[in-house]
C-alpha cells in the first residue's frame, strides 16, 4: 500500500516530544516511554496494513488490540458513524430515555446470540462489560434473597480487564496485582481440566480446579464462574473438547451463573460468531466489546439470560449502575453496520478458511524451525511458542526472552506481532490479524514469521 509522508521531520520530531511529555500511555513502560517516546505514530490503515507518519506501511498481525476485524479504513463505518453523528450523536440513556440505534442494535445482537439470551446491557468496552457482569451476579443473586452468594471463581492466565474487579478477576500476576486495589471474594481456579469439572475427585489435578474451590467455599456462597472461551491474553489457550459444557453443567447443578467473556471470541474471531457456538453453550451472562464496532467506536456490552433478566426487571428500586457513554449512538450505528458487513461478506465462514491457511504456514515453521512448538488457532485466533528443546519441553533460559526477541525481528520487518510472557519460561507468538485478510496476505504474515525466526535463531541460538 502506497502512501505519502505525512509529516515532515520537525512536526514529526514535535509529536514524538509532545507524546513523551503529555501522554501516559496505558500497558506501557512509563519511564523509558517518557525517555525514548512513541514506538510507532500510526496515521492511516487500510485493510489489514497501518501506516506510520514516516510512511512506513506494516501488516496489523494482531487486529490492534484484538478488535479490527473489519480491517483499517472501512469506509461504511466512518459513513455510519457520520450520518448518525449529523442526525443525533448521543443522548442519555438514563431514568429510561432511549435512542434508535440502541434499540436496533439490541435486537440484533439477541438475534445472533446463542439460546436465550435476551437482554443487552450497553457499556464503552471490555473491562466494563467484564465489571458490570460481575455486579449484576451478585445483584440477581440479591434479589434472588441470596445475598450471600458474592464469590466469584475465574481461571489462571485469564483476562479479563483493568477495571477493579474485572482487574481482580484477571489472573496474569502484573495486571492482578496492579496498584493493590482488587475486591475480595474472587478467586482462580486451575483451567482446562475436563475431568475434574466432570467429578472425577480421583485426577490428580483436583485440588483447584473449579469444583474443588465450589465445594470448599460452598455453592450458596458462589454467584458467578467467569471464564473466555478462548484465553486471550493469557496465551490464546483453547480448551479441550468438553470443558466448556463441563463448566455449564457444573454452574446449573450447583445454581452459580455462568458468565462468559467474549471481548476477543466474540464477532466471528473463533470462525463462530462467538466463542462458546464452538461447543453450543448458553451461558447466563456474555460480555462483549472490541469486534462489535471492529474499534471503530467504544462499545461494549453484557447480554443477559431471559431467566437474568426477568428477575432484574422485577426489581422496583433504581438500577444503580450505568456509564455516561451505555448504548452510544453512533456506538451503535457503528456496531449495526458491523454486524451487518460481517453477515453480508460471510466473514465468519471466510475467517474458518483462514483458519486452515494459517495452521498450513505453522506447519512450515514448525518443520524449518525446530524450536517452534505448540502451535494452536481457532478462526483467526492463534498462537506458538518457542522452546529450547521441544522434545524435552525445555524452555529458553529467561535471559534470552525468545518471544520479546522474535518480536522485535518482526517489527523490523514491518509485521506487528504479540509476544506473551505471561510466566517464567514461557515465550509465546500472538497473531489475529483482521477478518479480511486474504490467503495471500496469510502467507505474508507466514513467510516474515519465517525471516525473523531465522534471524533470532542466527543471532541467539
């Protein structure tokens, strides 16, 4: 993709002194980012490619933040957006004032969601979705005249945000243990572990699992397991076949809800247009963001059970929880046209063809590479990882950073990738490009992964 200079260098150098002085930037190293500046200053994208204001064009390996699905530069949602914003750019939605595109947008987000999940709550993006599931649980749970049942069970290495509860549900140590502001009543289950959810206290890795920790705190104190169908974050760890419907069944023996995070899974990132139609699973409260407006516009949102959302609205008292920005407007003329582009170009079906492409370059670097292992993708949703020895599961001595280093040889190449050191020892590779890319754009992607895993290996190993 051609495109001019943006800048010229003193504006350029203006900005990056502008960044570095006024702008703290999130997930980021505060002191060498106020030191060194901006990485990267993106101006335009168009399809999967973002440039830069030196011109430089790189690949978006990871969809930004896990949430271009649509690609850089659709001209429908910036049209979308525009005709709303000129007819009614927002509104409140409180004490029961409403909007169009709200209305419209709820209806079609029950209309693709699985079962009977009937409601929306609208929030500006996953860690309030994740939070405000949180908060409804114990709510429901109130009304239910089980005030008690306040304990929330997630699983290690997920995420599920940096709100303060959605923070103390994240189970990635740098993220969980941030600014020591978690709630109480949250705790970590080990995950994965079908047979364990399925009863069989005989496994040797019981103690800890999701039930152990139901039983031992008891289910009349448990509102909520929250988990992502696919772990983000944490790995991109895709669960073995059975665990999902392990976990439902054991929230409905045991009367806990069940809340699933579909921030990254959602919007047909899995080549399902959620993550749990994977394993046709209902669960009581979904969490969305991120894909729902492909990040054209924040918007977010907890759809609810019709059985949840029934008993809330028999509650009589006001519904004290709400954000400035729940159910947007041009939010949700975004995600309207989202959603309808998704459905009119068959991206969910064309994401499941990706999926093949990206598992065939994966075979090519596992067989030019012998250090790259554990290669794993559902829909465009994928990861690898880097061992020492595969064979042995020896992995890199920490001070080589395998994954950071690989990244770095990436970017060099003009290819944004994830490195994910979520544990000692552990060195994995994140790529989720956009829903639109093309099979050759996959091998793209495949053909620069190769290049710089030659040049780590040439340089460390």
């Amino acid at each position: 993709m051609e495109v001019r200079r943006v800048s010229n260098q003193t504006e350029i150098d203006h900005l990056v002194d502008l960044d570095r002085k006024h702008f703290l930037h999130p997930t980021t190293m505060p002191k060498a980012h106020a030191e060194q500046g901006p990485k990267i200053i993106f101006s335009e994208g168009k399809g999967i490619y973002v440039t830069d204001v030196y011109g430089d064009t790189y690949i978006d390996g990871v969809s930004m933040l896990w949430n271009v699905n649509l690609g850089h530069g659709q001209k429908e949602l910036a049209e979308a957006a525009k005709n709303q914003m000129e007819k009614l750019a927002f509104n409140s939605n409180f004490i029961s004032y409403s909007n169009e595109p709200a209305i419209r947008l709820a209806e079609k987000l029950v209309s693709i969601a699985p079962g009977d999940l009937q409601s929306v709550f609208y929030t500006s993006g996953g860690s309030e979705s994740n939070d405000t599931a949180i908060k409804l649980s114990r709510f429901y749970w109130q009304i239910k005249g089980k005030p008690e049942k306040r304990k929330v069970i997630a699983l290690q290495d997920g995420y599920h945000g940096v709100t303060i509860a959605a923070q103390t549900a994240t189970a990635i140590p740098n993220f969980h243990t941030f600014a020591n502001s978690g709630i109480s009543e949250v705790f970590h289950a080990k995950p994965h572990l079908t047979n364990c959810e399925n009863g069989d206290r005989n496994d040797p890795n019981y103690n800890g699992c999701i039930r152990d920790l139901v039983e031992r705190e008891g289910a009349e104190t448990i509102a909520a397991v929250i988990l992502e169908p696919i772990q983000g974050s944490g790995g991109v760890h895709i669960p073995p076949a059975g665990y999902i419907q392990a976990v439902r069944d054991l929230c409905d023996e045991f009367g806990i809800l069940f809340i699933a995070d579909e921030v990254i899974c959602g919007f047909g990132r899995t080549g399902k247009m959620f993550g749990v139609d994977n394993w046709d699973v209902v669960p009581d409260l979904l969490c969305f963001a991120k894909g729902v407006s492909s990040g054209y516009s924040q918007l977010g949102g907890v759809l609810l059970h019709k059985e949840v959302h029934q008993t809330i609205t028999q509650f009589e008292g006001l519904l004290s929880h709400g954000f400035t920005y729940s159910g947007h407007a041009t939010a949700c003329a975004v995600g309207l046209k989202t959603i309808e582009i998704i459905e009119r170009d068959n991206l969910v079906e064309h994401t499941k063809n990706m999926e093949l492409e990206l598992k065939k370059g994966y075979e090519y670097l596992k067989k030019n590479h012998k250090f790259v292992t554990k290669d794993r993708a559902i829909g465009l949703l994928s990861a690898f990882e880097l061992y020492e020895d595969p064979a042995s599961n020896k992995p890199f001595d920490l001070s080589v950073q395998a994954a950071t280093k690989v990244g770095e040889e990436c970017f060099k190449r003009k290819l944004l990738i994830r490195p994910i050191r979520v544990a000692e020892g552990k060195n994995i590779i994140a790529v989720a490009p956009p829903l639109v890319i093309q099979k050759e754009e996959v091998e793209e992607i495949i053909n620069i992964l190769d290049d710089s895993l030659k040049a780590f290996s040439k340089k460390w190993l």
